[in-house]
C-alpha cells in the first residue's frame, strides 16, 4: 500500500463536532470519517481519483 499524506487541517469547531457524532454513529474513526466524506464528495463531482496498479495487489 502507497504511503499516505498527512494533512493539517483546521475546522470550525461545530463541523468538528458534527464529523465526530456521524463517525461514532458510522463506527468510524473521525479521521476515515472526512477520508469518507471526501471521497463521496469526489464521486459525486466526478473527480474520483485514479486506481493504481498497486491498490489492486492483494496481500500475500
């Protein structure tokens, strides 16, 4: 698996709160919540970042 990109990231503290209540309710950590949101905003744009080769390879 690639390494992933760290990111500071700065929120208002209600948009914090909120993404803390729907990860609890999702069973998520807050950090794959956003990961979450983002991807769906993505694809919802049609912007969906690219596979690589590599995030095809199962784990031996």
């Amino acid at each position: 698996m690639p390494e992933r990109k760290k990111l500071l990231l700065r929120l208002d503290p209600a948009v914090y709160e909120a993404i803390a209540r729907w990860a609890a309710d999702d069973l998520r950590s807050i950090n794959a919540q956003i990961e979450y949101a983002l991807r769906r905003a993505l694809k919802e744009a049609g912007r969906e970042p690219r596979r690589s080769p590599e995030d095809d390879k199962s784990p031996d």
